[in-house]
C-alpha cells in the first residue's frame, strides 16, 4: 500500500510512482530513504543516474523523479505523467 502523505512513507516503495526498479537506480547514486527525497532535486537525482548508468534514461524516469521529490515536499500523490508537461517545458532539452 502507497502512502498518502510525506510522512508515511518509511521506504522508498512507499512513495507514490516508486518501485523496485526505481529503489535499485536510487540505491546506485545513495538514495536509500525517502527522507533524501525531501531534500533532493528531481532533475539533479535524473543527471546522476543517467551518469551512473552512462546512458541518457527515458525522460519518463525524470517524471517520476519529479513526482516523486514533490511528494515528499508535502504535495498530494499525482501519477508521474502528471509531471511531463512541466518536465518539456523547464527541461525542454530531455
């Protein structure tokens, strides 16, 4: 079950658009709880991994970085897609 505010989540999968996969990318740049989330910036966590994997990831994972730190700040759950109207215009480049 997700959580429904900032404070419930007490794991990463806890947070609303986030899985196993996300929690692997997060593990290899040192997010290990979702309390790194509330301090981090979305588009700086998307530059590490991308640098990490030593690939360009799917602007999608950008979205749901985005989401994803929101959530964390106090914003309500929003699926990720609701991030990518944002994402092409503040990062029109990814």
């Amino acid at each position: 079950m997700k959580a429904k505010t900032a404070s419930e989540a007490n794991k990463l999968t806890d947070i609303p658009n986030i899985g196993p996969a996300m929690v692997r990318d997060f593990a290899k740049i040192g997010i290990t709880s979702p309390k790194h989330l509330a301090t981090a910036d979305g588009y700086d966590l998307y530059v590490k991994v991308c640098d990490s994997y030593g690939v360009r990831m799917d602007p999608c994972v950008l979205d749901t970085y985005l989401a994803a730190v929101d959530f964390m700040n106090g914003a309500p759950a929003k699926p990720w897609w609701n991030y990518t109207a944002m994402r092409k215009r503040q990062y029109p480049d990814i």
